[in-house]
C-alpha cells in the first residue's frame, strides 16, 4: 500500500511532465468473430455500436446496398446476443436508411439510430418498433442532392437536420441531437418529441461548431459536445450554457502514424481532415459522472 501512495504522490508532483509524453496504451482483449453473422450476410463499415441492459449488442453497419439516395443507402441495424449469436435485423428498409451514423441505447432499453444521410433520426423500441421519427429526408420525386459543406450554412429550420451525427438523453428525458455537418448546432427535444430549442453556429468561438460530431450527458445534465472540426470538447449546461472546454492535443509521429481511414493528409490540412484533433474526434465525446466514457486519438475520419 505505501508503494502505491508513493507512486500516486509522485504522479501529481510531476504531472506538467508527464502532460507532454505520449499518450498511455489502452489495455484490452481481442476475440476473434465475436459477433456471429447469419450466412451470406457481412458487415460493411461498422459505424455505430451499442449495448443494452440484456447486453445484447447492436451494430449499425454500412452495408446492405440498395439505393439510390445519391449513392446506394448504406445502413443496417442488427443485434446480436451477449454470446455474439445473431438475432435479427432492425428496421430493415427502413425510409429513414441512407447513411447510418451512429446507434445508442437509453435507458428504457430503446434503440436511437442516427442516419447523417437522410437528415433523420429514429427512435425504436426494444422490440424493433418505430416509436418517434426527427427530421425529413429529401424527397425521392424532387432534384436532390447532397447537402454542400462549403460556405456559410443555410438558416436553421426547427425540425429539421442536415447531417445529424448523433444523440443523448438527459436525466428528464429530453433528447439532444448534434445537427452536424452542415448545421453546425445542437438541437433540444422534449420527451415527447416536442421541440424545445438549439444552439450553435459555425465558428470556433466557444458555442460555436465545426462539424459537432458527437455528443453526450452526464448524471448532473451536462452536454458534451464532440467539436471535431476545432479538435475540442465543448461542455454545455442542459439550455445551451458555456461552461468550459476540454482540448488535449496528443502528439504523435507523423513518420510512422497510420491513419484510420484513407491516406496520410498534407501536413497543413486543417478542419476535420485534421490529424491531431484528438477529443474533437471522440465517438463518445461526452462523460458518466464527470468521467470521460472513451478515449480515442485517430487520423482522418469522414
């Protein structure tokens, strides 16, 4: 006991220095095919993962190509048991399904799915049944076209999204979604579904966005915001209050550094391309009682 009181008394005494080492190396065990898909079935790009209170576990993957919704829509949403045996897919064909983003679980067991392709988020019940539907997605009969990234965004309209990115709850029941590649805010439902209020523009003065791309709540309801685009955690009271900022800018070598996704960016890339954005890119940007819930330090991510 006394040799770890040391080690902890000499870990607070020389925190600034060990602030500039490399970031620690998360410790965890892998199992091969944990999750056992029915034939002929695969997974594409695995966006989103939850678990419930069963431990049942839920994917949502980029796979299942069917289409048009300017490309293929790209979205499936399967659960498998706590052994990794599959058991069924949810909302397939869905009207909601182009792109999926992320999936969440709350605390009644319902399933969020969170699609940044066509600007709507669904809520699911744990038997797989739709229960609310947020946002619209354009109209299949009209010119459409992807949402352009470029210039100033369009106005914000209540009820609609451009790009949503993800979800959160706080201890009320009222449901925060961050409105996301485009919109650049946060948006503020009740229990019900009725819309409250958002916040944010882009920017990266505090309370401003570029790309908030993910978000979540702790007991006390705050709201963690994911600015990816400004390499940033942003920390809101539940109206929409600044109350401070979270940024570790871990380094790393770009000599030997692999990024998660494409090639190596030129070294003065900025924005979200960005490979040093550290918490702005967490895909679970918020925290549990005042604890972050995960860690992560990446290269590009679209």
């Amino acid at each position: 006991m006394k040799h770890w009181l040391i080690f902890g008394l000499l870990m607070l005494l020389s925190a600034p220095a060990f602030a500039q080492e490399s970031a620690p190396v998360i410790r965890y065990d892998s199992v091969p095919n944990a999750l056992k898909l029915p034939p002929n079935t695969y997974f594409g790009e695995a966006t989103g993962v939850a678990v419930n209170s069963k431990k049942h576990v839920f994917v949502l993957s980029r796979g299942n190509t069917t289409g048009p919704a300017f490309g293929a829509a790209a979205a499936q949403l399967l659960e498998f048991g706590p052994d990794g045996r599959y058991l069924r897919e949810i909302g397939k064909n869905l009207y909601a399904w182009a792109f999926g983003h992320t999936v969440r679980v709350d605390k009644e067991d319902n399933i969020w799915a969170t699609d940044k392709g066509s600007d709507m988020v669904v809520k699911f019940n744990p038997e797989g049944r739709v229960l609310m539907v947020f946002g619209r997605k354009q109209e299949a009969s009209d010119e459409v076209a992807p949402h352009k990234r470029t210039g100033p965004p369009p106005k914000h309209e209540d009820g609609r999204f451009r790009q949503p990115t993800d979800v959160t709850w706080d201890s009320a029941g009222n449901t925060y979604i961050s409105d996301g590649y485009v919109n650049s805010r946060i948006a503020k439902v009740d229990k019900n579904g009725n819309w409250l209020k958002s916040w944010g523009e882009r920017g990266d003065k505090p309370g401003e966005f570029n790309t908030p791309h993910t978000i979540a709540a702790d007991a006390q309801g705050n709201i963690y915001v994911g600015d990816r685009g400004n390499g940033r955690i942003q920390v809101f009271d539940g109206d929409g209050k600044f109350l401070r900022e979270i940024v570790i800018n871990v380094p790393f070598d770009r000599n030997s550094a692999r990024p998660a996704i494409g090639n190596k960016p030129p070294e003065d890339v900025k924005g979200t391309q960005a490979p040093r954005r550290s918490l702005g890119d967490l895909h679970h940007a918020g925290a549990e009682a005042g604890a972050l819930q995960r860690r992560r330090v990446s290269g590009p991510r679209v």
